[in-house]
C-alpha cells in the first residue's frame, strides 16, 4: 500500500485524556463514541508527524488499546507503524521519530516518548504494575452506533450543580480523614466527574 495513502487513512485527531488513571479506570475517561488507540497507530503518527512527537513527549505516558509484547530492544518504525529488528549503531543514524525501545510484558501497554542520542525516540512499556498510572490515548471511533437505549440526556440546573460543588469543597477536608475504601473513592471520583462535565 502507498505511504502516502496509509498516512491520510490514520485517525488525525488523536487526543488524550486530561488526567493520568489506572488501567482499570482507561474506560471512564473516554467520552461516548471514542475508542483507545492501538500501538501502531501512534507508531506510525509517531514517524511522519513532528508535532504529533511534541504533543506525545508533552502528555508524558499513555495508556494504549494494547496488551503484553514480547518485543525487547531497539526497533526501527516504519511509515505504516510496524516494528522492525534494528540496533543501536543504526538508530544512530536514523532521523527522529524513526525508533522506539521496548519493555516487554503481560500488561496494558504504556507509550511515551525517550530521549536517544539528542533525538525523540518512542519507548513501549508493557510491565504489569497496579500502581501505574497513565493518560488515555483516543480517537472518535468511526464504527461506534449510537446507543439510542441508554442514551439519556438530563437536564440540571446550573444553581443545583453549584450547589453540589459547594457541599462538597465543605465536606472536603472531613473526607480526606475518613478511610478511604474503594466504595468511596469510586463515589468521590464519580461525583467529581459528573461535575466537571457539566461546568
């Protein structure tokens, strides 16, 4: 297949999430309509476009649709976003954006973005660690239908959102006395997304 048309059939509107999560939360930071990006696409946004490198090295890790590699090493990319054997006398001459490094695992694979000799490089990470968190790298998914079932839109008062906004800066500081159990931090979080979506 020609580069050139590969290039225009990737998603150009790659985005990623405002904050970092753990791989169990990736699904609550997608909005409606969107779905995680695979590897190989940032692979191959990674070769061809600059300013895409800058906005990844920016968002620091992201977590991808991805799980488990057994890759381990330097790898070139190429315009489609394929991985291939490579070492590290030739990633010196390769341009940036042309090379990644990679971290095998049983994990949900984490992108982010390496410094290798004074160039960008793309390091793939697939260590299982609960502890890890990272942003959410989405585009909007063509193939999504709308679910008209469970489609429900409310409409709230402004005044009855700042009013829950403000009770809870109020009881803000009692919370975080309080033992966190996974219940709560699920209700906090809940809540605050609902919020956030709505101001």
């Amino acid at each position: 297949m020609d580069n050139a048309k590969v290039f225009r059939e990737r998603p150009q509107k790659l985005m990623f999430s405002e904050r970092e999560v753990f791989v169990d939360d990736i699904q609550r930071v997608m909005p409606a309509g969107y779905r995680q990006v695979y590897v190989k696409e940032i692979a191959s946004l990674f070769f061809h476009n600059a300013e895409f490198r800058e906005e990844l090295r920016t968002a620091g890790a992201v977590w991808t649709a991805d799980k488990g590699t057994k890759n381990m090493g330097v790898f070139r990319i190429n315009a489609e976003g394929l991985f291939l054997p490579t070492n590290k006398e030739e990633v010196r001459s390769l341009p940036e954006g042309h090379y990644s490094a990679h971290y095998p695992g049983i994990g949900q694979v984490i992108v982010r973005c390496y410094n290798c000799y004074d160039k960008i490089g793309m390091y793939i990470d697939a260590e299982y660690k609960p502890s890890k968190t990272a942003k959410v790298a989405y585009v909007k998914d063509e193939n999504a239908k709308p679910d008209h079932q469970n489609k429900t839109t409310v409409a709230i008062p402004a005044e009855e959102i700042n009013a829950v906004k403000e009770s809870l800066k109020a009881v803000e500081a009692s919370i975080k006395r309080m033992p966190h159990t996974s219940e709560l931090i699920v209700f906090i979080s809940n809540v605050k997304e609902l919020l956030r979506d709505r101001t």
